[in-house]
C-alpha cells in the first residue's frame, strides 16, 4: 500500500488523493473496498483497462 511505502499518514494521503481520511482508515482496516477488481488465477487478468 502507498500509504506504508512512502510513509504518508493519513491526513497527508487524503489532501494528495481527494479521498476522505475516514475512508482510508476504513480501506486499511477491511470495512471499505480500494475499488481494485481482484482476478482468479485461472482466467482473470490483474492489469487494468486504459480509458
């Protein structure tokens, strides 16, 4: 996650993002979906569509 990698609280990410700091701390936490689509190995692929 961005968050840990480049060391960003929450605060900092939210003003970066335009996200609502309550809405990362819920993705962190499991309670909120990041909106990535996750693939099956057997058929999905992990690479997202360009628009």
């Amino acid at each position: 996650m961005l968050l840990f990698k480049q060391a960003l609280s929450q605060i900092k990410l939210s003003e970066l993002t335009g996200i609502p700091r309550r809405h990362i701390a819920e993705m962190e936490n499991g309670k909120r979906s990041t909106g990535k689509k996750e693939h099956s190995e057997a058929g999905g692929s992990s690479e997202r569509q360009q628009l």
